[in-house]
C-alpha cells in the first residue's frame, strides 16, 4: 500500500568507460540518499557506461545483459541491505541481436518488481537508438511496489503527453524520467537556452496536467563522440524533482554530479485534483483522431 508521504532521491552522475567505476558511483549516491531517509531512488539512463547513442558501433552491443543479470544482482544486493526500491536503466540483451533500452524497478527485498522498456527511440544526430534498440512492447504500465505504483518512462518518453497521461490513467502515483539529455557544443547559446527551457516546461506541464509528482534524473558531464564525426555532448545535468501542479521541489546543478531527496506528500495530489479535474473533464468520446498519425482535412 502507498504510504502518504514518500521521500525520493535520485543520482546525477556523470559517467566514464569504467563500468565498475559508473556502478559504484550510482551505489554511493544510493546510500546517501538512503541516509537522508530516502526509500525510493531513481538513476539515470545507462548509468553503467558512457551514452551509447552518440554513433552507430556494433561494439556497443557487448554492453548488454539479461535481466535478471550483473547489474541487476549488484543493485538488488544494495535494495535488500538497505531496504530501498531503485529505479536503474541498462541496456537489455533479450535474445541474440534484440536489444532494448530497458528500465528495470527493485523492490526493497532485492527482487526484481518489474521493467518498462523504452517505447520513443530517438534517431538524430547524436541520439541514435533505433540503430541498437527495438521499441518498447510492454506498453505504458506502471510497477507495482513497496512505495507506490511506478509510472517510470526513459528518456525520450519525456517529451510525448500520451505516455504520462496513459501512467497516470493506470494509476502510477508519480512518474519517473531516466534520462540522458544535453547540449551538442556548435549550438548557440541562444539555441542551447531554449532546448533547456522547453525539456523543463513539457516536463512541469505532464506534473499539472495530470496532477502527479514527476521526478526526472539525469546524466552530466561532457562525453566525446566516439566517432569524432561531432563535437560530443555535454550532458545538462539539471536534474529536478516537481509537485502535482508543476512546483518547484528540487533541482541539481547543471555542471557536476549532485543527488536530491524531497519528501513527496500524495495527498496533495488529491487535493489538486479535485480543484483542477482534468481527468473528470476528459472527453474520452471526441478524442479518436488521436489514434492517426496526422489528421488530413
């Protein structure tokens, strides 16, 4: 059962070739924030190695693993022995040559509680995804746990109001972003400031809009391109947690690792639905275009 009020952490790490190194970074900040009396922590995407999207390398491929496999045995270690749920992000290797970007939960015991695989895969400079993953075919279901029902999305996930408002209308008691986003160092500073500002307001705007905490992770630090084919990234950081109606709760840095812990009182959720009832005000029987790609009049 959920209880009314939660404290959730996350960990912004920036992150090197060193997997060991990348892992034992994310169970350091796992257990400051348990500390901070934290029971539920979120990482960010792909925390075990460098951003895999940056080129198209068939030797990205030997990052994958099973699930459950490595990482999520040395996670679950850490969830029963300090009896946290986790919210952790790999690459998944489900059968030879079939790959998902794949978040994982586990609960307080260790055991696996379930997993969402990424339903938008980017394909842009930069983010190239759909070279190594297949779409996400578990649907927009949350996970069930300890603390609450988990509507978790990765990345891409972020920027798309169907995919937090299916979460929310199967019940998720908050969302939760893995994410690996940042600046391509050519862009302008202008440009730059703009892509920053709308990946925080469409984020705040899936909070109001369904009247839900969302609590987003992600990576920080430059990365350079593998390929050498552009300037790299530099990951923004900047990761934040916000209220059901789009508040204020905490931010990270955009320049160096940080982690976070807010107390989140679901009650208020309650409260703001019932000012702002937007799921009551849904008209459910005039929404069919939504099904077309493009509605041509």
């Amino acid at each position: 059962m959920r209880p009314e009020t939660l404290t959730v952490g996350l960990v912004q790490q920036a992150c090197s070739i060193e997997r060991n190194g990348n892992l034992a970074a994310s169970i350091n900040g796992i257990r400051s924030l348990v500390g901070q009396s934290a029971r539920l922590v979120l990482l960010q995407a792909l925390h075990t190695s460098l951003y895999v999207g940056q080129a198209e390398n068939p030797e990205v491929f030997d990052l994958a693993e099973s699930i459950p496999g490595p990482t999520t045995d040395a996670l679950g270690t850490v969830a029963r022995e300090l009896g946290v749920v986790l919210v952790a992000s790999l690459v998944e290797r489900r059968a030879p040559g079939l790959y998902h970007n794949t978040a994982v939960v586990l609960e307080s015991d260790g055991s696996i509680a379930g997993t969402y695989r990424k339903m938008h895969l980017p394909d842009s400079p930069g983010y190239y995804e759909k070279y190594y993953f297949a779409p996400g075919d578990l649907g927009f279901t949350p996970i069930d746990t300890s603390v609450g029902r988990l509507g978790v999305l990765v990345g891409w996930d972020q920027w798309f109001p169907e995919a937090a408002r299916l979460m929310t209308l199967a019940g998720a008691d908050l969302l939760l972003y893995p994410t690996a986003i940042g600046w391509n160092p050519d862009d302008e500073e202008g440009e730059r400031q703009r892509q920053w500002e709308a990946w925080f307001i469409v984020q705040r705007a899936h909070a109001v809009a369904n009247g839900i905490p969302v609590v987003v992770c992600n990576r920080v630090g430059f990365e350079a391109a593998p390929s050498g084919q552009t300037s790299g990234v530099q990951f923004w950081g900047s990761s934040f947690i916000v209220g059901p109606q789009g508040e204020w709760l905490a931010t990270s840095p955009p320049d160096r690792p940080a982690t976070l812990a807010v107390e989140l009182d679901f009650r208020r959720c309650e409260q703001v639905r019932r000012c702002w009832p937007y799921l009551r005000d849904r008209r459910i029987d005039a929404y069919e275009g939504l099904l077309e790609r493009y509605l041509d009049f």
